[in-house]
C-alpha cells in the first residue's frame, strides 16, 4: 500500500509517483505547482508528436521526467491525472487506462464529470483506485485559496488523505463532493455563467461594438462585465463547450437563462411596467431572501450590520479597470465616465433563472466559486442590492429606448448559444465562439492583464469569500 503520510518532505523513496497524462494549460500548471512544491517524481506525457517538444521544454526541472506516451506514464505512476477535455477522455481512457499500475489512484481535471466516471467505470481495471479531481479556476489563476474539487469514488479513505498531501503545494480550499453533485454545481459556477458573458459578447460584436468605447458600458460593474467578457473569449473554445454540452444540468440551465431573458424583453417591448417590476422584485426576494429579510425584501432593505460582506468594491475602485484609453494630457475628459444607466438585461435574466431554477448561487458560491462566478454574483448582488440602482435599471428597460438595439441582440445572442447548446454541436460552438473572438482579439492582452488586476483586487478585499 501507498504511504497516505507522503509529502514533498518525505524520502525520495517514500514518495509516490505522479503521472500527469495532457499537458495543456492546466496540465502544465498543475506539474508547475508540483514540481515547485517539491514532488521528486512527476511523470509527465502528451500525445506522442509532442514528445520532443516537451522533453525539451522540461529538461532540468526539478523532479519532471518526461514519457513518450500514457502507456508508461499509467505504468510507472501510483497517481495519475488525466488533463484532457471531456469531450475526448472516454478516448484517451480507454486507450491508456488498462496500462493503469495496480493498486494506483486515478484522477481526472475534467470539467464535467458525467463522462469521466463513464469512462473510468468501463475502461479502469478493477483493482485500481478512483479519487478524482477538478480545480475551479483557469490556468493563469493561482490555485492558492481557490476550490479544489475531490471526489472519492471509488476508494478507501487512505487513497484521499494521499491525494489530499500531493495537491498540498496547491495551498487550494479543498471541497468534498460526488460526481454528480460537481456537474450540478459547476453547471451553475461554470456553464451559465460563462453562457452570460458569452452571450454579451456576441451581442456587441454584432452590433459591431466595442464596448469600452460606448458610456453605457463604460466604468464601475460595466468594467467587470467588459473585463471577464474578454478573458472568457481569450481562452480556448473547448475549455467552456464541454462543461455546457456534456452537462446535463447545465443545459437546463443555459435554457432557462434564454428563456428568461425572452420573457423579460417581451414585458420591455410591451411596457408593462406592473408586470416586469413585480417579476423582477418576486426574483430579487427569492434569491436574495437572507440578505433582504425574507417577506420584506421588495422595501428597498439593505442588509443589517453584520451580514456578510458585499463581493464587489466602490464603482470608483472599479473604475480604475477600464480598458477605455485614458485621456491626453491637458484633456478635461474625465479619466473614466461615468456610463449611463441601463437595462442590465443580463442580470435581470441571471437573478430571473436562479429564481425559476430554485438555485441559492450563495450556496454555491461558498461550496465551490470560481472568481468568475464569484464577480457574477458580485454584479448581480450590486445591481440587485440597491432599489435605486434596480429601479433605474427597470426605468431603463422600459422607457429608455436608445437601449433596446442592444437589448435586442443579447436576447437574439443568449438564444442562439442556448440552442448551439441543446444540438450539442462542438462545431457549432467552435464557430460561433471563433467569430465572437475574432472581433475581439486585439484587445485580448489587456484584457487578460487589467482581469486579472480587478480579480486579484476583490479576492482581496473579500478574503472570506
């Protein structure tokens, strides 16, 4: 049996070996951390074209040796982790699983969980150990406080306590779950949010609009919208298209979020304010109900001292992450103006399909937050937190007509990734993710750099969280 009591302090010879199976970006993070946290025996592989190309790059790194193949990373390794998409890890497990070292533990950094048990309940052999794996967060952010998924499958309970110490380099906030309690999870902290964002995006490239260029979207939570809208279309197509195709929940859910930015843009189209005003604020109490005081949450309550702490900062500390170009010098032009009031149809719709779903996002937020979730809650609670910022809102929606192009193509934009997703088409997605990105893409560094100032900002000021 595997030493549960191994750490990175522990004797070359009594430590296990790890087996990292892809090394795309999180794959490279996680033999990063590993290495750097002091693990002696990290073997690592991706497909056999990059063998090379990888020995090359690794060379002298502490403690990483580099494999030709899964076949002898799954040899050798008491821990293997499969960093593969979803999409392919049926493939890639069946083809290396049964090479699996008896009596290893086998993990995967899967997204969606659905079919990597599938795969591991057919393809492993029965006398290895399953723990798996998923860190919620992308790879350029550090893993130090942020949720670590791990679900013992199939295992004892000393197979956990030695994953627990290999992950120990990580500094993360371990979380305990099932498979199926991760997809229903993440198809709430991942999928729709990123289906928002997604949807934001594609509406302002087609309306062929860059919006730090426009003052409705321009300073304070307009600034995070803008800011995770790039980050998300700087990524990689395949990373967001497995956790809202192969997820079941999640496709209920991205439904549901077109279907109630529809339904609230018809009560806008027809001015019915009684209607739309009493949705919202039904909405409002429902997922807000702690902080607003139950019954009582549509009188404009702010929560009482004490109650936990807003997630986002001042809309002056925002406003120091637009991607707008600051003025020249002499300008009168403030540095960052202040953007107009909107409709925020997005997070009408978001608080909208958490009521119609029966979702707590707070609940989720403390089980297992991304920081992009963690901003999206930020937002929606900022919006929804204040009856004179909500009602503006509402003004906004109903009589402000300047907006409702806009308005307009974020209705048509959710739609249509609602529906790319119920085809389950990857093809589809990647086109359509591509085309959005595309227009875009200069802007992707800045984007990155300024995200990650906001992110690291707020995680800060809200360390409980």
């Amino acid at each position: 049996m595997l030493d549960p009591s191994a750490t990175p302090n522990s004797p070359i010879e009594a430590q296990p070996t790890i087996g990292l199976i892809g090394m795309g970006a999180m794959g490279r993070m996680y033999a990063t951390y590993l290495s750097e946290g002091g693990w002696k025996k990290i073997h690592v592989c991706d497909i056999p074209s990059k063998y090379e190309e990888i020995k090359a790059e690794y060379a002298g790194v502490p403690g990483i040796t580099v494999l030709p193949d899964g076949h002898r990373v799954s040899r050798t390794s008491d821990f293997i982790v499969y960093s593969v998409e979803a999409e392919y890890i049926d493939r890639v497990v069946a083809e290396y699983g049964p090479s699996t070292k008896v009596g290893a533990i086998v993990s995967a950094q899967t997204s969606v969980k659905a079919p990597e048990r599938a795969a591991f309940e057919k393809h492993l052999p029965e006398d290895v150990y399953i723990v798996s794996c998923h860190s919620l967060h992308g790879p350029t952010v550090s893993p130090h406080g942020q949720p670590l998924v791990l679900i013992k499958h199939r295992a004892p309970d000393w197979a956990l306590t030695l994953v627990e110490n290999i992950f120990l380099p990580f500094r993360s906030r371990h979380v305990y779950m099932s498979y199926d309690e991760h997809d229903l999870v993440t198809a709430n902290t991942q999928a729709v949010t990123h289906a928002a964002f997604l949807s934001m995006g594609t509406a302002w490239a087609s309306a062929k609009e860059y919006p730090w260029e426009n003052t409705p979207y321009v300073g304070g939570i307009e600034n995070v919208k803008v800011n995770i809208m790039l980050r998300i279309y700087s990524n990689k197509w395949h990373v967001y298209a497995g956790l809202a195709i192969l997820n079941p929940s999640a496709r209920v859910q991205i439904a549901q979020y077109a279907r109630s930015a529809t339904e609230l843009f018809k009560l806008m189209l027809a001015a019915d304010e009684k209607a739309l005003r009493e949705r919202v604020y039904k909405a409002r109490e429902k997922v807000f109900s702690a902080d607003y005081g139950g019954a009582n949450a549509h009188n404009g309550r702010v929560p009482s001292p004490g109650a936990r702490t807003p997630i986002l900062l001042s809309e002056d500390t925002l406003d120091k992450f637009s991607l707008a170009a600051p003025p020249s010098p002499g300008s009168s032009r403030p540095r960052s103006p202040k953007a107009k009031a909107n409709s925020h149809l997005s997070l009408l719709a978001m608080v909208d399909c958490w009521a119609h779903l029966g979702i707590n996002p707070f609940l989720h937020l403390e089980l297992a937050a991304t920081p992009i979730f963690r901003m999206w809650i930020g937002v929606a609670e900022y919006l929804f937190r204040s009856r004179a910022r909500l009602d503006a809102a509402l003004n906004a929606a109903l009589y402000d007509v300047t907006h409702r192009s806009d308005d307009l193509e974020f209705v048509v934009a959710a739609r249509g990734w609602a529906q790319c997703v119920a085809f389950g088409s990857f093809e589809l997605y990647k086109d359509r993710f591509g085309e959005t990105a595309g227009f875009f893409r200069a802007r992707f560094e800045d984007a990155v750099r300024v995200g990650s100032a906001m992110i690291q900002a707020i995680m800060e000021s809200s360390p409980s969280l």
